[in-house]
C-alpha cells in the first residue's frame, strides 16, 4: 500500500496516481441546460460526492430532502468486518477517507435542498412522486 499513498500536510494521506484525482475539467461535447437533482436521506457515499461537487460548483437545482452523506466527502475503499466478540455484532470499517475540494458549508450536514419537498405517506400509497412533479415544473419554466 505504501507506493499508492503519500502522506500530505494536514497529517492525512493521499491516493496516488488514480484517475479520478485532481480536478475535472468537462469534456466535449457537454451539456449546458438546466440541471435539476432529485435527493433525500438515502442519497448517499459516492452520489452524497457527486451532489455536493454539483452544489459546490453551481451546476444544479437540488429537490427533495436532505442528503444522506456528509458534504465533505465519505468513508468507502477498502472495508474490513470486524465481529465483536463479546455479542457477535458485525461491524464494517472502511478505511479509505475520501474528502472533496470543498468549503463554505456546514460539516455536520448533508447537503440541504434549495426546494425543499417532503413526500407524504399519502403521495406513496398514491404511488405519487411529488419531488419529480416539482423537478419537472422547475425544469419547464423559462
């Protein structure tokens, strides 16, 4: 594992050499229109990532309810099980921090929607999907 990490100067460490590293630059063709994410508590790891460098950068609407993952990044990579040997409870580690070029937000949230709508236990047993019906309203307007 040592050749794949570097330790940096907030005492952490670094992946190396992974594609996805560094700063993106949109390719090519690209879409340019307005862009509306539907989220809630169970948008979370690598979707809470994509999110909030959407939000960070100013390429989206957010609909729904608040995201499941912290704003900063997640915990993923390489997981361990652990089982505690006093109840047998399993645990998964992860071992991997994974922290976005992000600031300016709160650290103990997920990202917080800029329209915020809450499906009722009447909209699901109606089998309707007020956030989408909100999206596509947003979406249409000029």
């Amino acid at each position: 594992m040592a050749k794949f990490v570097q330790k940096n100067d907030r005492g952490r460490y670094d992946l190396l050499g992974h594609p996805n590293s560094g700063t993106q630059s949109p390719q090519s063709p690209r879409f340019a229109g307005r862009v509306a994410i539907l989220i809630d508590g169970l948008s979370f790891s690598t979707t809470g990532e994509v999110v909030s460098l959407f939000h960070f950068n100013r390429k989206a609407v957010f609909l729904g309810e608040e995201c499941g993952s912290g704003y900063y990044g997640s915990t993923a990579g390489f997981i361990v099980w652990a089982t505690l040997p006093n109840t047998g409870f399993q645990v998964k580690i992860p071992l991997f921090r994974c922290t976005l070029a992000v600031d300016g937000y709160a650290k103990d949230r997920g990202l917080i929607p800029d329209i915020f709508v809450s499906p009722t236990i009447e909209d699901l047993l109606a089998d309707r999907d007020p956030v989408m019906e909100k999206a596509m309203r947003f979406l249409e307007k000029k």
